[in-house]
C-alpha cells in the first residue's frame, strides 16, 4: 500500500445509467445481460434502486447455455427414443 492510496481523494463510485428513468445512479442494480448476435460484447443494463424491481428480469451471463438448462451430456440422444 502507497501513501497515496491511504491519504488521497477516494476514486468516483461506480455509476449507470437507470433503463427507466435514464438518470445517472450511484447505486445501479444490474437487470439484464444482452450479447450481440454476431458474438460481440455483452451489455448489462442498470436500473436505479426506485425501478429495479419494476423491469423485468432479462438474461444473466450463461443462463441459456446447456450446463444452466440441465441439457448437459444429451447430445446425440435425440434418435435413440
């Protein structure tokens, strides 16, 4: 640890942009994660704490992969029924 890190001005909190209100919140709550179709970045969108519980929940991270789907080791089992 630096003289600097305990004696200088504390970084800026993290802030984002609300989907609802479109005001800056330093206290953003994450709604949803989108990824781009052509496998670009993903985007996690923020709501302020007053509309987070009014939007709703969208994807997070890996939740349609197969592990999050309990699809985990079917492959080639769909002409064996």
């Amino acid at each position: 640890m630096t003289r600097e890190a305990l004696t200088g001005p504390p970084p800026e909190p993290f802030t984002a942009r609300c989907v609802v209100c479109h005001r800056r919140t330093t206290a953003p709550v994450a709604v949803r994660h989108t990824g781009s179709p052509s496998g670009g970045n993903a985007v996690t969108l923020y709501a302020c704490p007053a509309h987070a519980s009014s939007v709703a929940p969208g994807p997070f991270g890996d939740e349609f992969a197969p592990e999050a789907e309990g699809l985990e080791g079917r492959e080639g089992l769909e002409g064996a029924a």
